[in-house]
C-alpha cells in the first residue's frame, strides 16, 4: 500500500515540476514573440488587457497540469 501511495507522490512531482517548465517556456515564448515587452507592460504600465492575457494563459496551463496529474 506505501508503494502505491509513494509511486503516486513521485508522479504528482514530476507533473508538477514539468508543468512549471511548461509555463515558463509558455511565458518565455509569449515574451519573445510579442513586439513589446510583457513584463513591462504589465509592471510598469499597468496594461489591464496584457494582465487578463497573461492571467487566462496561467489558468490554463494550471487546468492541463491538474488534469496531467489526475
């Protein structure tokens, strides 16, 4: 029963970890292809429009790694 509860653990990790390098690279890629820098927009600017963009982009990735991991 441990080494169930165990493979399970290590699994929920591994999918957690390979989904915060999967948002980093989401946040990476959108940083890159934009003409303008994100985080200076949102930051420094306030831009309510780059913030709704960039908060559906971490919800999303949120719901696939929930359901990577379920």
């Amino acid at each position: 029963m441990e080494e169930l509860g165990l493979r399970y653990l290590v699994s929920t990790i591994v999918y957690s970890f390979l989904g915060l390098l999967l948002f980093m690279a989401a946040l990476y890629l959108i940083e890159k292809v934009t003409q303008f820098s994100v985080s200076k927009k949102v930051v420094q600017e306030g831009n309510v429009a780059v913030s709704i963009v960039v908060g559906s982009i971490i919800i999303a990735m949120g719901i696939i790694v929930s359901a990577a991991i379920h």
